[in-house]
C-alpha cells in the first residue's frame, strides 16, 4: 500500500470518515474520493502526503476547518473541496502552496475574509468560493484579475470590482458615517410600520422638492429623436447563442428575456414579446414610431433601450444588461440582502423614473405592471425600471384599457388606477 501513487474510488457511495492510516500512502500522487458519502474532518495526516499532487474530495458530507496541515502539501497542484460542509475560514496559509493551479471551496459553510496574500498564487487559474458565508473586500491583484463574478456569487456581503457582481466596498470615511446613521435607525425603526413611515415620508418630499425645482426652472426638454443602432435578428439569435435556455433570465406576460453578448462585446438583454393573432398586425410604422419614443427617453433610473429587432412574426427590444438582476431577487432571497439605506435609495430611483414618465417628457407614459420583478439593479444597486411603455409597442394603450389588462394577473399597478 505504500508504494500506491494513485487512490480514485470517485462515485462508489463510501461511508464513513477518512482514516489517519492514510499518512501511510507516503508515496501518493493522485488522491479521489469526491462524490461519495464520507463525513467528519481531514484528518491532519493528510499532512505526510508530501507527493501529493492532486485531491479531489468533492461532493461528500466532510466537516470541520480546513485543516493547517494541508498547506505541507508544497506540491499540490489541484484541491477540491467543494460541496461539502466545511466552516470557518479560509486559511491564509495557503499562500505556501505556491503551485497550487486550482483551488474549489463553493457550496460549504465557510466564513471570514478572502486574504488579500493569496494574490501571491501566480500559479492559481481557477478559484470558486462561491456559495459560502464570506464577507469583506475580494482582492483584485494577481490571479484575481482574471476571475468573474462565478466565483463568488453567494456571499451577500462581499464587495469588490463590479465585474466580481458584488457592491462596491464604502470607503472608509463613508463607512464610519454610515455605520452611524444605521445605528440611529435601528433605534429609531422599531418596526415594519415605522420602516414603511420612513420611506413614503422620504419619497414624499423628494418627489415634492423635485416639483418645486421643475417649476423654477423648466421641465426638462426632450433630446432630439435619434436613430439607434440596427440589430437584425441574425445578430440577436447569435448574440443569445439561437435564445438557448441556457441564456433565458426570465419569463413575463409580455414574453422571454435571454442574456446576450454583441459581437462588440457588449452584454444586453433582449426581451422578445409573445403575440396573439391581433398584436402580431401592429403596423411596423407604428412600431417604429414607439420605439422612436422609448429610444429617446432619458433618465437614469430608467433601463436604456438599445436597439429593437421586428419582423412580420418578430419583435424584440435590446436593452441595458443589469448585472444584479431584479428587485424582486433581493427582497426574496437568502443570499441577497438590502440594508436600509439601500432599500430607501431604490424607492427615490422608482419614484424619480415614475415622475419623468408620468411629467417630465412630452408624451405621458403609464408604465401597466409596477412590481418588483421590473425593477434592475446595476452594479452599484441603483434602481432602473424595466418594461415602461411596453404596451404601446403591442398596441394602442386606449385599447388595451377596454379590452384586456397587460402585465400581472390579478394585479393593477397604481399607473392605472
């Protein structure tokens, strides 16, 4: 058994924990136990396997902190541990396994800080720290600058680059001053109705010294109508790679949106609408003319149209990718979470882009299906409000009015009433 260099007994539904006689295998290269139902911890012998090359122990029920003996293992190049129950840290000695190439800790119970020496693994290629309970700054120098956002999606309070998906980090100034205003609202908000109080007070006045301020000075003047850019449904089918599922972020009652990638490189969303008999006769003239409008409107809280695809049996609108996704994912999530000042910021942004739609352009637009699902956030949280005047492009909105509602079942949004 000694002289054994390869272990793999990958999938065979094992039980049990892994034993210390293991620190006999002096001679191990590769070491696969993943997929099977062992529990408990690593035992620190893992330590006397100093020819070990590659661990995979993924996909089991093992338990505990990593433990510090791991990092004896210089001439590890490959470690998974991924899919497994693991707490605590992440060991910051693991900067001495300068050859390590891939390192796998998502879906465990992990918690701490991603330290900022494990920018010193030159080596590393792949890191998944996904799924876990991580908070704090993610670096962003040496191996970190290649990863994505798949890396860490699943630990709501890190922050970082906005390509990482995660807020940015306060500074520190800001930090101090808004620890401070939190701990005089959790004082002050004793409950629910004291919450909701704040919000529909602080959005009352905004909205009010808005109104004073247009009056002083001017509404705010429509830009000139523009031509966007043309996007044929080629570009689109190979933007979405052919609508594959893979690529669908959300189904509605006015149709699909699929993730897309332009051959610039640009990331957008392309909402492709359902159609009946009747909606699928809408004049293109008068298509064009709507999106003519939608494409001029400016505002920041309002999602930027890019461009829009239609044919006989065909129509698509191009919009602005949010990278972190609806409103409705936030509230609703355990792995997402608003503070209050976050959630106080979102409501101004709805309100400011209500109030543009509703005054502050030439031509009033009822938005028909208000809800938390329409409402993107970027990579700075800031709100944008999807799906404005989406009605108008399917048909005449007098119409739609008399004869059936659009948006949500059983739901009427406030624009309607």
């Amino acid at each position: 058994m000694s002289n054994i260099n390869t272990f793999a007994l990958s999938g065979n539904r094992l039980t049990g924990s892994i034993p210390k006689s293991v620190r006999q295998l002096g001679k191990l290269q590769y070491l696969a136990l993943d997929h099977n139902e062992l529990f408990g911890p690593i035992p620190k012998e893992v330590g006397n396997l100093k020819g070990l090359y590659w661990m995979r122990l993924s996909g089991n029920q093992l338990s505990g902190e990593i433990p510090a003996s791991i990092v004896t293992l210089v001439n590890l190049q490959e470690l998974y541990l991924n899919q497994n129950r693991f707490q605590g840290p992440i060991p910051d000695s693991l900067t001495n396994m300068v050859t390590l190439k891939s390192l796998d800790l998502s879906s465990n119970n992990l918690s701490g800080v991603i330290s900022k020496s494990l920018e010193s693994l030159r080596d590393l290629k792949h890191f998944n720290v996904s799924h876990n309970g991580l908070w704090g700054e993610i670096p962003s120098e040496g191996p970190f600058a290649n990863l994505s956002s798949d890396s860490f999606e699943g630990n709501p309070r890190l922050c970082g680059l906005p390509k990482f998906g995660v807020p940015l980090c306060p500074k520190p100034k800001g930090k101090k001053l808004g620890l401070k205003r939190l701990g005089k609202l959790a004082i002050s908000l004793l409950s629910l109705t004291a919450l909701a109080t704040v919000v529909v007070v602080v959005v009352i006045i905004w909205c009010w010294n808005r109104k004073v301020r247009n009056r002083m000075s001017g509404r705010e003047e429509s830009l000139p109508v523009t031509k966007w850019r043309r996007i044929s449904l080629l570009e689109l089918q190979r933007a979405t790679n052919g609508f594959d599922d893979c690529n669908l972020l959300g189904k509605g009652s006015f149709g699909c949106v699929y993730k897309g990638e332009l051959a610039d490189g640009t990331s957008v969303a392309v909402k492709v609408f359902n159609f009946s008999e009747e909606e699928a006769d809408v004049d293109t003239i008068d298509v064009h003319h709507e999106c003519e409008i939608l494409c001029n409107l400016r505002h920041r809280n309002l999602i930027k149209i890019i461009s829009i695809c239609y044919a006989i049996d065909f129509k698509a609108l191009v919009l602005e990718f949010m990278p972190n996704g609806s409103l409705e994912k936030w509230l609703y999530s355990y792995n997402n979470f608003l503070d209050i000042i976050q959630r106080v910021n979102i409501a101004i942004d709805i309100a400011s882009a209500l109030e543009y739609l509703h005054h502050g352009y030439s031509v009033s637009i009822v938005h028909c299906d208000l809800k938390p699902e329409n409402v993107l956030l970027d990579g700075d949280l800031v709100a944008h409000l999807s799906d404005f005047g989406i009605s108008k492009l399917l048909g005449d909105i007098d119409s739609i009015t008399k004869t059936r509602m659009f948006g949500t079942v059983g739901y009427i949004a406030p624009g309607m009433c």
